[in-house]
C-alpha cells in the first residue's frame, strides 16, 4: 500500500509540474504607447497552440509542444521561446517577441532560433555521421520607437566524419531596425517580383499569391522570413511560405 501511495504521488507531481499540462502565465509590460499591459499564456494540453492574450485581442501560435522561457526585453517587448515540432533525431525551436499598440498584440519577430540535426552513417546506420547546430541570442537596444534595434548573434554548425571537407563553424551578427508603423524588426526591403503558395493554419488552406514590389524581410543565414500584408511568413523550399500563428 505504501509504494502504491509513493507511485500515485509521483504521477501527480509530474502531471502537476509537466510544461505540457494546461498552465498559465502572465507577463506585465509597457506598452509602444507607454500604458502598461498584462500579457496572457495560457497552454491546454495536448493542443499544440500556446494562446496569448491581451485585452480583447488574442493570438495563437501553432505547432506548439512547450514554453523554453520568457522575459520582457526594454520593458516593452516580450520574448518566448519556445519548442516546436521536429522529427525523429532533432529538437527545434523558434522565439517570438511580441510588442502592444492600443491593446493590439503586434508579431515583431518570429522565427526559428534553434536546430539540431544527425544524419547517420549510410555504411553503419547504428552511427552518425553528420551532425548540425544552428543557435541564435537575440538583444534589444534603443529606447523609443524610432531607434530600436534587436541585435542577433548567429552560430551555424556542421560535422561530418566521412566528409570533413564539408565541415563549417560560422558566427555573425546580424542588426535589425525597427519599423515604428508595422512594429517590427527587419533586415531589409527587397524588390520582389514571385508567386508564393501561402500556407494559412487559421483556414488550413494553401492560395497563390502574386508579390509585386518592396517586401519587408529578416535574413538570417540560409533563413528567410518575410513580411506581407501584416503577417509574418517562414519561407521555405523558395515558393512556399507558412504562418506560425494566427488570430
């Protein structure tokens, strides 16, 4: 009866503790139009969707398996990181930073700050051989809407013992400016002229959409994610974009 007591204690205190159970949290910052604001996460389990509210408005991000961290950056941005989904030998994660205007929750970056990676060994599949890492560290500066800047180091690995030659170790520093109107962090602006398969989670639906002109952009390495119509997109296979959240 005793170690049957010790076993249902223990099932409660990891049901209890586990990031995966319904929890919630809240965050208190100031807003880019300086009220202060309280910030919601609420995660029910089994999901997959961390909801994050403000007020009245409320966001959703998908493909959601658990919170790493959160903290609030300059006082007026909240940063989550958070762990995604990924397949058999890799771990994922991505980082938001959310900022308020008007009790509107504004995307200011998403993307993925975190990859590992092994490939086995064709001769010996028990083995790996190739192994990648990809990491960001994110930092604001600036104190007002008109000279923030988020700076992002870099780091990019890959090992392989049956082609060393394709070994790499790179570190950059990557600047973003602020967009005081779309509340954003970009990079850059590129004249775009393509056709995108926009894949929408909200609708579950893929449209085609023709881009025509300048488009907003974070370049991060081998990574691109761009800003259309005010949504955040993460592009991939060079015509297909994906929305990581929704309202």
């Amino acid at each position: 009866m005793i170690k049957r007591k010790k076993y249902l204690l223990a099932f409660f205190f990891f049901a209890y503790a586990s990031p995966f159970n319904a929890q919630a949290q809240t965050y208190h910052l100031q807003s880019l139009d300086d009220n202060r604001v309280a910030i919601n996460l609420n995660y029910k389990l089994y999901s997959k969707e961390l909801t994050i509210s403000c007020l009245s408005d409320t966001l959703r991000l998908i493909d959601y398996t658990g919170t790493i961290k959160g903290h609030i950056l300059n006082n007026k941005f909240l940063q989550i990181g958070y762990e995604a989904g990924g397949g058999t030998g890799s771990e994922i994660r991505n980082t938001v930073i959310l900022s308020v205007v008007k009790n509107k929750i504004y995307v200011s970056m998403l993307v993925n700050s975190y990859a590992s990676w092994f490939s086995p060994n064709p001769d010996n599949p028990s083995s790996i051989d190739k192994e990648n890492r990809y990491a960001l560290k994110f930092n604001i500066t600036g104190d007002d809407k008109s000279n923030y800047k988020l700076t992002i180091a870099l780091h990019d690995q890959q090992t392989s013992k049956l082609q060393p030659q394709t070994n790499y170790d790179k570190n950059e520093l990557v600047k973003l400016a602020f967009d005081p109107i779309q509340n954003i962090f970009y990079s850059t602006r590129k004249n775009t002229i393509q056709s995108f398969t926009i894949n929408d989670p909200k609708t579950q639906r893929s449209v085609e959409q023709r881009v025509n002109g300048p488009v907003t952009m974070i370049v991060l390495g081998n990574n691109s994610y761009y800003y259309i119509k005010g949504e955040w997109y993460r592009s991939s296979d060079g015509d297909s974009l994906f929305k990581e959240y929704y309202k």
